[in-house]
C-alpha cells in the first residue's frame, strides 16, 4: 500500500543506518521542506491565502521554528541524557545578550573586540551559553533529578536577576531594555522582510535539527541514551559519567543559546529580561513532555501544539458565535495543556511522537493492524 516496505532492499551498511530507510519517510521529508523554502514564500509574496497579511509568519511560522529549536536543546538534555533541567530561558537570555554583546563590540578592561556580523555574534552567543550550561552542569555529577532540576532553577533566577541589575549587558541603557541593529544583515544581504527572516530561521533550524539528529544517532548520543537508562551501568561499560553529562549540557545550552539570539535578534527586535523568564522555561518543557521526550520531531510537534493551541481556542469560538474573552481563552490554555500533560504521562510517556509511531506502524501492517 502507501507505507510499505516490500521490495526495498538494503545494499549496503549506510542505507540501513539512513536517517529515513524508508522511500516514504524520505518521499515526505522532502516535500515538508519544498512546502517550507518554496511553496511558503511564494504564497507570501503573491499575499495568497492564509499567507494575507504578515500575521501569519511573523505570529506563528517564525516562533514556531525557534521555540521548536530550543525544545531540541532541551530534549537532548532531558530527553536524550534524562538530565531534567528548569532553566531553558536563562541559556536562551545568555545567547541573546551574548549576541548583543559582541554585535555591539564588548571591552573588558584590556580586551575589546570590535562589532561582528549577526550570524557570527549569534553563534557565539551559542557558545558562551554552552560554557554556562557546563557550569551549572557539574553539579549532575553529584545530584539528579529533582535536586537537578532545583540546581537549574536557581541558574534561572540567577541570570534574571544578572541580566536585570548589572547595565553593562544592556551597554547602560535607561530603560534596561535592548534594540537589535536594524537592518540585520546575514551573510551580507540584508534581512527586513517577515518572510526573509522566515527563511533564516528556517535555515538555522533545519541544519541544527539535521546535526542534532546525527548526535544522537552517533556515539556520543549512545553514551547519553544509556546514561538516561541506568548510569551506574552505563559507567561499569566503560562510558564516563562527566564526559556524557556534561557533552550534553553543553550541546543542549548551545541550541538553546542560539535559540535565544533568534527570538532577541530576528522575532522581537527589542527586548528585556522578561522576555526569557521562568514562564519560557516551563514553555519550552512542556513542549518537550507533550510532544515527546527522546524524540527530534517531538520537539516540533510539541512546539506546535503549544504556539496552535491559543490561537485556536481565540478564533474557534468567535466563528461559532459563542463570546469568549482574553481572561477565558488564557485560563483555557492553562488547563488544556496541565490536562494533557497528565494524561500524556499516564497513557503515553513519550507524547505525539509515539503516537505517530505507532500510527505508521499500524499503517505499514494495514490491514491486519496489531
């Protein structure tokens, strides 16, 4: 039928290690990204419908992408190495402000760099944020789980209040807020329009989505994976405790600190310390619980889920007729997504993406469905 494997044969060890060995998945990834680079432009720039307007890239397709990056960063943590972490905005406020930093030129007493290019800064900003996410990652080797989980929070509050107090990180601005340069400019060309930042995001998120899958496919994701499981047996096979906790904290704050310098720089444009709160890091957990720990497309799914869900519960009703207001349709999200999350945990640990799973199992047995 549609998904099935009869007469695809394996030649050699690389096509049965393929990301996708089946001609369907590849079929199906190739048309989601034609849809996404090609066919989303164009029905912005010909102002096609839904694509009327900028609401819809600049509301839902651009957060949609970079929050779906910093739920990979999470899930590698906690879903990949089992390392629960609560401090996913604080990484993501150390990319942003990194990011400025260097876009702006930094001088510390003898040391000054001078004003780098966007992508270079919002690289490196993924870089100091893998070097604080090591940091507070040494304390995994001595505490896990809700003591882990404590430890990160801490580092949440901690940069809140940094990133508030000490003005040097807003290079001393009154309002203790912060402007990204306008026009941005990736690569040399200059990125105005809310489909070209579309474009970027989608870039960026796409290879790191590819890099990520190919992580945790490799040894280094192995070394996670069975230190998630049982790592007192993992350490007695000769996989090191330090090594692969900290590989993935590093990892993790990296996604995420480029997470952060996407939303400052290419989705807000002017921000504060609110913008990566407590609030963002329970967001972005929740995205990784509903849509599926241990799982790359689970990010996504559960980045969706979350951005849809507001949005769906705003304008359903009013096109039924039925009165709803602000206050209501916040409440309503509020126990939709604790309702899920209870029920996930129950009925199905690792979310959407195990029930898609199993949806393709059942497709690829159809019609004698197990």
């Amino acid at each position: 039928m549609l998904y099935r494997e009869v007469g695809q044969f394996k030649t050699s060890y690389a096509q049965d290690m393929a990301i996708f060995p089946i001609r369907q998945d590849r079929i199906a990834l190739w048309l989601t990204l034609a849809i996404a680079f090609i066919v989303v432009p164009l029905l912005d720039i010909f102002q096609i419908w839904p694509f009327k307007g900028e609401y819809l890239i600049r509301a839902i397709l651009i957060p949609f992408l970079i929050l779906a990056l910093a739920a990979i960063g999470l899930n590698i943590l906690t879903g990949y190495c089992g390392q629960l972490s609560l401090g996913s905005g604080a990484f993501m406020a150390i990319g942003a402000y990194s990011a400025y930093k260097f876009v702006t030129g930094v001088s510390i007493m003898a040391l000054h760099i001078p004003p780098l290019p966007v992508f270079i800064s919002i690289i490196l900003g993924g870089f100091m944020a893998a070097f604080v996410g090591i940091l507070f990652g040494i304390p995994s080797l001595r505490i896990k789980g809700l003591y882990l989980a404590v430890a990160t929070l801490a580092a949440q509050f901690f940069f809140d209040w940094l990133f508030i107090r000490v003005k040097w990180f807003t290079n001393y601005t009154s309002s203790g807020s912060v402007a990204a340069p306008d026009p941005l400019i990736f690569f040399g060309y200059p990125v105005t329009r809310p489909v070209e930042k579309y474009l970027v995001c989608l870039i960026v998120v796409t290879a790191f989505a590819l890099l990520a899958k190919n992580l945790v496919r490799g040894n280094i994701g192995r070394q996670w994976q069975a230190t998630r499981d049982q790592d007192i047996a993992a350490e007695l096979m000769g996989i090191r405790p330090l090594y692969a906790k900290l590989s993935a904290f590093a990892v993790s704050s990296f996604f995420m600190g480029v997470a952060g310098a996407l939303w400052a720089f290419v989705y807000l444009g002017a921000w504060e310390p609110l913008a990566f709160n407590i609030d963002r890091s329970f967001q972005i957990l929740f995205m990784v619980i509903i849509g599926g720990l241990g799982s790359i497309l689970g990010s996504f799914l559960g980045a969706a889920f979350i951005l849809v869900l507001p949005i769906l519960l705003d304008q359903v009703p009013h096109a039924l007729g039925i009165p709803i207001t602000v206050e209501t349709v916040s409440l309503l999200v509020f126990l939709i997504v604790g309702a899920l999350i209870c029920w996930l945990l129950i009925v199905e640990p690792h979310g959407f993406a195990r029930l898609w799973g199993t949806a393709k199992e059942k497709l690829r047995l159809w019609p004698y469905p197990y």
